[in-house]
C-alpha cells in the first residue's frame, strides 16, 4: 500500500489465491509480470515475478472474498471465559500482493516539497505589551513557493511574542497501531542578532504528537526547540520537552545559529514508548511525553506533524520584530507493527 503526497491512494498489482492445503486457484491477476506457480511442495508458496525492483507480501483470508489479513494478530490472543463452544477464522486462502512503487505493501507514505496544505494556528507561547490587542491569527502566516514555504510570525511587527504552529494532520482511529518516522529541512534566511531591527527570533520547534481524544485523552509525542533569542545567554541551545513536573524544557545540546539548511529526522514508537530525534545525522536525547489537554480539545484520534516558530520576546516596551523560517522536503512515512 502506498500513499504519495496529500491524496491517499493504494496501488496492488497481481492478486493470486490459494487454499490453505495448496490447492491452487488464480482469482485475478492484474500484472502478467506476476505468475503463480503451480507446483508447489507441500506448505510452501511460489511465484515468479519478472520486476527487478518491487515489494511482495503474502495475505490471509478464511474465505475468497476476505477479508485479507496480513497479521495474526487476531490470533495470538484468544481469552476464554466460559465453557462454550469457539469458533475463529484461520487461514483457508492465500494471495499475493505486489507494489512497485519502492514502497512496501501497508506502510503508508505522505511527502511534499513545501508544506502547502497544511494546517497553520496560534499556539500558546505568546505575550502582548500593555495596550497590545491579543495575539491572533492576523499575527502569522505561513507561504509557499513551490519548492519550499516560509512560516511567520508577528507580521506586522507588533509588541507582541507569536507562535505560529503550522502541521500536518490525519485524524485516523490507527495512528497508534503504526511506528511514525517524520522528516523535514528548514533554515534561517536570516542571522538573529543584537544589532538586528525588526526582524529577529525567540526559537524553531520541531514536534510530532498523537492526541488519543477518544481513550485516555493524553496528547502522546515528542518536541525540540533551538533557541534563538540573541540576548538570551541560552541562545543556540537545543532542548527536549519532556512531562515531567507538569512540563519543563531539558537541555540536550548546542548548535549555533547559521543560515544553513539543516535536516530533522523524528521517529515515535507509541506501543514501545520511545522517541528518536536527529538533526544534520547527529543524534539528540529526546523524551516519550503524554500531556493531558483540556475539554475543548475533540473526541478523535489524530497524528500530526508540525513546524513551529516563536517571535522575539519583545519585554516590556521594546518593538516586536518578524520571524521568518523556510521549510522544504518533508516525508511522513507510517510503518505497521505487525
């Protein structure tokens, strides 16, 4: 199964049965390049396949028309509770499926080369000088140019700090039942610094959470920030968020603010409770967190992947300043447990 870009879509080419005590029976055969063959040993399935590069996998069903399976885990676990009579589907039939698409059948891929789309709202790291109208969502925006898209905050350059939250999200009951691998470049097209005037930065955050509205309502996930107040003695610091004392900022490093093009890898793992984070190929300690949300937030489940900027704290009367930071090739991929 593969899934490019915004729209999903599933390509499977070559779709081959058999019984379970190999007594062979071809349903369809979408792709002549994919060939059953029939003389087979005894517990044993054969094919030939005339790609050179493409992915295979074997599915089960306990009748022709299905459902496929392509786990047992159905039937790992099966409780008993009372004496009565059982039944449960087994394996009976068996296909063949095929992607040619570099994929592997039932991982789930989403790519694009700027973050067009995507979801952008007012997050909640912001502060407004007496007199200050609230900050809101004339205060950010997020544009795209074909090749990348440039995030923003604090556009008009008020007495403001805003945080603009820009992601990608999929509201689907089995986010959880996958490992998530998330990617992106992003760089400054600016230096922050002390002697910068209206433009200058308070931090780049990178996350990726899982929000279980319809179970535990604990928002599971991981986030970054690098720190880019340039009168801040913090300033280059990289840091964890970890949920611990109600939520806190852990120091995990340094990398001293350039215009260069940086690569960010993430990789969630729910069921084992792990994170990975690697920036330029380096690798960051990084923290599973689970953050309850209030009551506003909905009853679904949702995955979702984010680009965040802060604008420069501006105290108490100094002048806001924008920020602005591009994004370019992000990758989402959805890898199945079982």
């Amino acid at each position: 199964m593969q899934y490019r870009g915004i729209d999903a879509r599933r390509r499977n080419t070559g779709l081959l049965t058999c019984t379970a005590w190999l007594l062979l029976t071809l349903l369809t055969k979408a792709d002549s390049q994919l060939a059953l063959n029939f003389n087979n040993g005894p517990g044993v399935l054969t094919w030939t396949n005339a790609q050179t590069n493409a992915w295979c996998a074997v599915e089960w069903a306990s009748a022709v028309e299905g459902p496929w399976r392509h786990s047992w885990s159905d039937l790992r676990r099966l409780r008993i509770t009372n004496d009565q009579a059982l039944a449960v589907d087994v394996p009976m039939f068996y296909r063949i499926v095929q992607t040619t698409n570099g994929v592997p059948p039932y991982v789930r891929q989403y790519e694009g080369a700027s973050l067009t789309n995507w979801e952008v709202v007012v997050g909640d790291g912001v502060y407004r000088q007496a007199g200050q109208a609230p900050v809101n969502s004339g205060d950010i925006e997020t544009l795209h140019f074909g090749t990348h898209s440039e995030v923003r905050a604090n556009i008009a350059r008020r007495g403001i700090m805003a945080h603009n939250i820009t992601f990608k999200r999929f509201v689907d009951e089995q986010a959880f039942d996958y490992i998530h691998t998330c990617s992106y470049s992003f760089r400054l097209p600016y230096l922050p610094s002390t002697a910068n005037v209206g433009t200058n930065a308070q931090t780049i955050e990178i996350a990726f959470f899982i929000w279980d509205g319809s179970g535990a309502r604990l928002d599971y996930g991981m986030a970054f920030q690098w720190m880019l107040n340039p009168w801040m003695p913090e300033f280059g610091t990289m840091r964890c968020w970890a949920d611990a004392n109600g939520g806190e900022w852990h120091t995990v490093g340094q990398l001293t603010p350039d215009t260069q093009w940086h690569d960010v890898e993430l990789v969630f793992d729910y069921r084992r409770q792990t994170t990975s984070f690697k920036l330029d190929g380096i690798h960051y300690p990084s923290r599973f967190s689970a953050i309850p949300k209030d009551a506003s937030w909905g009853p679904e489940t949702a995955a979702r992947f984010c680009a965040e900027i802060v604008s420069l704290h501006p105290g108490e009367s100094n002048p806001g300043a924008l920020h602005r930071v591009e994004f370019k090739n992000w990758l989402w991929t959805w890898e199945p447990y079982d």
